[in-house]
C-alpha cells in the first residue's frame, strides 16, 4: 500500500500539468454523464411515488377520431358505484386549476397581512383523491379536506404564506370564499401526475351533467383485467351518452405510469417527454463517457516513456509484474474516482447556471444519492477497465532493455515516442 501511494503522490508531482488535465476532462464528462442521468431517471421515475402506481389508471374520452383527458363526471360516479373491483375514484377539475389563479388575503388581526395579495392554483377534487394518491400530512388531518370550508395546502406553499407560525386554521379570504387551512401536505414530487395546489373538496355540480370538465383517476384491483373492465361498463352507459348528444364516443384507460410518454392526448395537464428521447439522452451519456474513457487509456499510454524506467526499476528490485499491474490499475482507479467526486461539485453548481433551463429535473444530490452512488461505481469500474491496457504494456518490456537505454530504439519503445 505505500508503495501504492508513493508512486501515485510520484506521478502527480511530475506530471502535474498531464494529470490535471486529463483529471479535468474526466471530470467533465462525469458531470455531463450524472446531469443525462439523472434526468433520465426523473423520467423513468416519473409517478412511481404514488402509492400503487401499478394499479392507477386515468379515464379518457375519444371523440371523433379526437383523444382527450377530458371526462364527465357522471363517468368516475357511475364506475366506482358499478364494480367492487373499482376500489377508488378520483375525480379533479385539475385542467382549469392549472390555468386559473385564485386571488385571496390571509385573513388576520395584522392590517399589512390583510393588505397582501396573493395568487394561488387551485384543484378541487372528490373523497377518492385521498384513498389513491394519499398525500402526506405534515400538519393537521387529510380528512379535513371533506369538511365545508376547509382546504389543505402544501408545504411550500406554507412555508410561503405563514413563515413563522402554523398554517392550521388560518382563514385565506377571497372575494367570493373563505378557506380554512385544515392540514399541510408534503409537497408531492416534481416528476408526478399530481400538482402542489390548494386542494378543496369538489362541489356537486354536473354531478349529472355530461360536460367535458374533469379529469377522472381510478385504483383498479390489481385481480382484474382493467380495459376489460371499463369496456363491460362502456356498454352500459353508451344508451345515456347518446342521449347526451354524444355519438362516436370512446372510453378508455391510461395506466397512471405511461401518462408523461403520452403525447397523443390532447387538454392533458401531465408533463410530457418521448421515450425516444431517453433513448437518445442514454446514448450520448454513454459515448461521453466512452470518449472520456479512451483519452484517459491514451494519457496512460503517452506516459509510458517517462514511467517505464522506474517501474522496471522495481522489477529489478524485487517486485513482481503482477504487483505492478495491480498497482497501476488501482492508480487509475483512484485517478477515476478523483474526477467523479470532482464531477459531483460541478454538478451542485449546475442550478447556479442557464443548463438548468434545459432540464425538467432539479438536479437536488441529495435526492439522487443511490443513482449516484451507482454512477459512482460505474466511475470506478471505468478506472479499472481504462488502467488494464496501459497497465500490461508499460510491464511488459524486459528490465535488461529498459535500464541499458535501448528501449527508445525499440519498435514497441518507438510507437510509445510516437504516441507521445
């Protein structure tokens, strides 16, 4: 081991220009590698963080040829009520929350705060919102949800409006409402289906109506065949659409997961990226990191004059080829990690810069840690692969050729020169 470290403090020191170098260009692509993947993994990951995502699906409606998130919402009332095998519907008005704000105050003995205007998204949903997508309570009770009047909100938005004190119970006066804070949710996560608003319990109206104004999510059992579900109970329900005036019309279901590759439903609030895409971004992560790769074996190569007297030196001395070769394997290896860790510190500097702009993901290392850690390996295993090569032919020369000066004149000495 200090022979090890010896030789590695040894190459630093009198190549410190080469090492940082190519120490940097690895370090580079590293980075560029962790920012592709992580938000490839955003993507691949998006809604896996609902509970039982499997089994979630949403409800949409073709008409004419045309596909749409859009249902009514006698639609969700009837097929919860059809099958015991619909464990939970969920029914939003998430399409218009996603465009309107609502304007409210913080309703408060404190003048200025009465005076403060704040603008907010709001979704009202139905009971089975919280059975499907469960949010997570950090204060007050989900249940409240259903009282009149009282309305959760997320964490942020918490920490936003009431910065010093709890958010339960405060009244958010609007012109035509009052709303009591009933509980704070853990915000949900970016890459999801479910949106940080205000969520408020869902009025009756269109209860049977037939407008095109919800959006409908369902928690299927996962004993059933669910298509084959909806279309047994399409076809009872297809005598009160045309009675609605609707002709053509389709019901069918999205598996909650595929939504966000979905770009063939139209007023759909899902984020969308393409498969295609990923496929791409995967790609060009992995000829970075090939390249980066094959300049690091050429740097170890390039070395080989310089190196080679010293470590057939230890030949002579007493040590083994195949404690030479492990030796300078691990060297590369050790240089490999180096470049990672550095590549992590540029990557936390990221969010300081116009990349993000470009990404969907927030590129937050702490909530990335076991796809680091992954990549972390595979930096490793680039060390080790990338260290072999340079690593055989730098031993493979015979001391007595190396240390009498020939080893210039040699062809495999020569082509060495050269790549230097």
């Amino acid at each position: 081991m200090k022979t090890l470290i010896r030789n590695f403090l040894s190459t630093l020191r009198r190549f410190k220009m080469a090492t940082a170098l190519n120490v940097l260009g690895l370090s580079v692509a590293f980075a560029a590698f962790i920012v592709i993947m992580i938000q490839v993994s955003y993507d691949l990951r998006f809604d896996s963080s609902i509970p039982d995502a499997d089994n979630v699906y949403r409800i949409n409606l073709e008409l004419n040829g045309s596909r749409v998130a859009a249902t009514p919402r006698p639609v969700g009332e009837g097929f919860v009520a059809y099958s015991p095998h619909v464990k939970a519907v969920a029914i939003t008005n998430a399409m218009f929350a996603s465009v309107f704000d609502r304007y409210f105050s913080i309703d408060s003995d404190d003048a200025f705060s009465q005076l403060q205007i704040y603008a907010e998204k709001m979704m009202e949903t139905t009971a089975g919102y919280l059975d499907i997508f469960q949010p997570k309570m950090i204060e007050g009770s989900a249940q409240s949800l259903l009282e009149p009047g009282k309305v959760l909100i997320p964490q942020s938005m918490a920490k936003r409006l009431f910065p010093k004190e709890s958010a339960i119970d405060k009244r958010l006066r609007g012109e035509d409402f009052v709303w009591i804070v009933g509980g704070v949710y853990k915000d949900f996560p970016k890459n999801s289906s479910l949106h940080n608003f205000i969520l408020s319990q869902l009025p009756e109206e269109n209860k049977s109506g037939w407008a095109l104004n919800y959006e409908t999510y369902v928690h299927i059992d996962p004993s059933q065949d669910a298509r084959k579900l909806l279309g047994e109970y399409v076809a009872t329900i297809e005598p009160v659409f045309k009675d609605a005036g609707y002709e053509n019309i389709k019901l069918f279901l999205s598996p909650i997961k595929s939504l966000h590759f979905d770009t063939t439903i139209g007023f759909d609030t899902v984020e969308k990226t393409s498969k295609t895409i990923l496929w791409l971004l995967i790609g060009i992560a992995f000829v970075i990191l090939v390249i980066a790769a094959i300049n690091f074996t050429n740097y170890y190569i390039a070395l080989t004059p310089f190196r080679i007297k010293s470590i057939n030196t230890q030949k002579v001395l007493g040590s083994t080829t195949r404690a030479l070769r492990s030796s300078l394997i691990i060297e590369a290896a050790l240089v490999s990690l180096i470049s990672f860790f550095i590549a992590v510190f540029l990557v936390d500097l990221v969010p300081l810069t116009p990349i993000t702009n470009l990404l969907s993901s927030d590129l937050n290392l702490y909530d990335n840690i076991p796809l680091l850690i992954v990549i972390g390996m595979v930096a490793l295993v680039t060390g080790i692969f990338t260290g072999i090569y340079p690593a055989y032919y730098v031993t493979s020369f015979a001391p007595a050729l190396v240390l009498a000066g020939s080893f210039g004149l040699s062809p495999p000495g020569a082509g060495s020169c050269a790549v230097r």
